[in-house]
C-alpha cells in the first residue's frame, strides 16, 4: 500500500516528507493552512528584502529539468533543490514554541505530577437493619457528623435511647474517631478478639449492661455503738459484675471467687436464657495481674464496650448507641 500525501491541485499521490508536488509543483504539507495574501490566493514565499536580485531557476541535478526558484524539489523526478540564496521556505505549523513576544507577562504554569489523584480519607456509616441488612449510609464528608436524636447531620428522631446531641464522628489527624458527646446511655465499640478494660467499665452482651470492676475489700466493722449490720455473709471474691437495669437501677450483683467467669445463654458461670441476642458462650471476663480484660467468644452479635472520651475507629468496625448499630466503612 502506498503511502502519501494527496495534492488538493491536482490530486496527484506525493510521498510522505516531499512538500511539492511531483506532478504541479503546488506545495504539499501535512498542515493544511497555507499563508494567504487574500481570498482565493496562492501562497506565495517569502522572499529576499528589496534591491536582492531574484534568484533563477536551478537545473536538477538528477534529470536536468529546470525548477524554479521557490521550489525545493524536482517537478518532474522529485529531486531535492538547493535552496537559491534570497529565499526563506519558512513554513507555519500547528504547534511550536510561543514566541518570545506572547510569552512576555505570561506567569509560568507549574507542571503536574503525573498519576492518579490523591484525596483524603473518608469514611461511611452504614446503618444495620433489624434483619441483619444494609440500611442507609451517611458518608463522613466533612469534619465534625454529629448524631443523636435532634437536629444533627446522622438523625434518628424516633429513638428513645438517643440524646439530642448523642455522639460526633470526626476526622483527627487523618484518622476517624468517635466522641461521646456527654450521652446519658453512651457509644458502644465492638470489640475483635480480647480487649483491655478499665476498672468500672461498662460491657454490652445482647440486651445486658454490665459494669465490670476487680471486687472491692468490705469492711465488716461496727457502727458507733458497737453493732454490726447483718445480712449475708461476705465471702472472697476477685470479680464484681452489676447488672444494669432500665431506669436507671442496679440489678444482682455477681461477685465470682475465680479470676475467670464465662457468659451467655446456657452452661456457662453467668447466664441469661431469655435473652435472645446472647449466644450459648458469649464472652469471658478476667483479671490477671491486676488487669481486666473481656474477650469475645465468636458470639454471632458481638460484645460492645462503652467508649470513654475518644475512640480510635477502623474499617469494619460496628457502632452501637441508642437503638442503632452503624458499620464504619473507611473508602
């Protein structure tokens, strides 16, 4: 296949890197926009200042035909000319360097780095429906999402357990935290294997809030007449476990003599068979060294610790507070 250049003159097939044509001897360029005098004209070189003799034809060296000056190859045989002295073959093109005059007052364009975009990391909360599905999503765009009951970005007006202004999802130093927000029931994280916990700590297995604390030492000593209180006997214990109750009230009150206690459904040192959402071993809690610690059983619905202050999230991370359950999904 012949590869080429088409003359608009007389149609003629040119070879690539020839700029006339072999047949007419019009210029032939890739750059289709001839300089013009005027509508309809021809173009025409540019030639030598005034008082210059016109250059001659030349004879080609290859065929003897005689070229004329404004011409850089042969006519007939398509030999290369050399230019007569006199005349430019300056020829414009689409793209080139800026000439000094354009450039002048031009502020310098700074070069871009060349990959993909960088952005910074965002987040998404993804409510947990009570089936077990994907509910909404609230993306984490900007930097404070409070939620709660109220007038807050992440709403949930029909939740009872929600304060107006419950917690705040926010960015710190690139990282998604939570903030409990001065909430009357608190922000619960789930927790991935076993967690260390602070005396005092509040747990969530189910529907069950439990307060966790090593047992303290009770004092059996007379008032100042000398009686003592009767009730029931104090035996050693190293666990104390209060159970919280809605309202506001303490429930029983577990105090174990091992270091271990293991809770669920059935067969296990604490147990709540009514309770739906606990799995048959659900978590243990023990004290080691003067260290709390609550492990995770692979419970189906988890166990929650209750945040204090700030809580550092992940990605697949699950929120608890109020009544709703939210998935931290980082993007």
């Amino acid at each position: 296949m012949d590869v080429g250049l088409v003359c608009d003159a007389c149609s003629a097939l040119t070879p690539i890197g020839v700029p006339q044509c072999a047949r007419c001897g019009q210029p032939v360029a890739l750059d289709p926009r001839p300089k013009r005098s005027g509508k309809g004209s021809q173009p025409v070189p540019k030639v030598a200042p005034a008082g210059t003799v016109p250059a001659e034809p030349t004879p080609c060296g290859k065929c003897g035909q005689m070229v004329p000056a404004h011409l850089r190859f042969c006519p007939a045989c398509g030999n290369r000319i050399p230019a007569p002295v006199g005349v430019s073959f300056d020829v414009d093109t689409r793209v080139g360097p800026r000439s000094s005059a354009s450039m002048e007052g031009a502020k310098p364009r700074p070069t871009m780095m060349f990959g993909g975009a960088m952005a910074s990391a965002r987040a998404k909360l993804t409510l947990i429906r009570g089936d077990g599905e994907d509910g909404v999503s609230f993306t984490l765009a900007g930097t404070d999402h409070l939620a709660g009951r109220g007038e807050c970005p992440i709403s949930f007006p029909d939740d009872p357990y929600l304060s107006p202004t419950h917690a705040n999802f926010r960015y710190a130093k690139g990282q998604l935290i939570v903030r409990d927000e001065g909430s009357l029931n608190g922000v619960f994280v789930r927790i991935t294997g076993s967690a260390k916990i602070e005396p005092g700590t509040t747990i969530l297995i189910g529907e069950q809030v439990l307060t966790v604390s090593p047992a303290p030492v009770i004092d059996d000593l007379p008032d100042a007449d000398g009686t003592y209180y009767s009730a029931t006997m104090v035996r050693p214990a190293s666990l104390e476990i209060v159970q919280q109750l809605r309202g506001g009230a303490s429930g029983w009150v577990y105090r174990p003599q091992t270091d271990k206690v293991a809770i669920g459904r059935e067969g296990n040192d604490i147990n709540f068979p009514e309770d739906p959402f606990i799995s048959g071993r659900h978590a243990q809690i023990a004290l080691a060294g003067g260290v709390l610690t609550v492990t995770d059983l692979g419970s189906r619905n988890g166990t929650f610790i209750r945040v204090t202050g700030e809580h550092l999230l992940k990605h697949g991370d699950y929120v608890f507070l109020g009544q709703q359950l939210l998935r931290v999904e980082i993007i």
